[in-house]
C-alpha cells in the first residue's frame, strides 16, 4: 500500500516537473521525485541504495544544476581591449 503510494507520488512529481514553466521549480521536483525514490528504496530493502541515492541524486546533482542555472543567468561581463580603449556593450 505504502509502496503504491509513494509510485503514484513519483508519477506526480514527474509531470510536474516535466509541465513546469521555471526551470527553479523543475529542478525542485526533480529534487522531490529523487528524495521519493530514496524512500522506496529504503521500503525495498536496499539502504546502500537508498543512501547512494540521497547523496547524489538529492544533493549533487540539484547542486550541479543549480550552480549551472546561476552560471547561465549571469550577465556578461564587461570586456576590455588591448589597445588600451574602452569597450562598451550596446
């Protein structure tokens, strides 16, 4: 019961975050669908698993994508010449 629970909370999680516009809150229910996949390992027996997944799929990895988003959305910095002029962005 608890396990059909838990799989019908990950389908959810799932289209949320296949359905959000924002990519922030894609990656939250990517954190959340990883956070109940680490619950149902633990319901199956497997806490090596279970903590694999906790560490890298729930910590890591929203990391990595959370520092790449940040990267991305940053404004370009501005440029200077060589020759000793300045640059100016348009």
């Amino acid at each position: 019961m608890l396990n059909t629970f838990i799989y019908l909370l990950m389908i959810m999680a799932a289209l949320f975050m296949v359905a959000s516009r924002e990519i922030i809150r894609s990656l939250i229910w990517l954190s959340v669908f990883s956070i109940l996949l680490t619950f149902q390992y633990a319901l199956l027996q497997a806490p090596d698993v279970a903590i694999t997944e906790a560490a890298l799929g729930t910590g890591l990895s929203t990391l990595v994508f959370l520092t790449a988003i940040r990267k991305t959305r940053e404004k370009p910095q501005q440029r200077e010449t060589t020759h000793g002029g300045s640059y100016t962005d348009d």
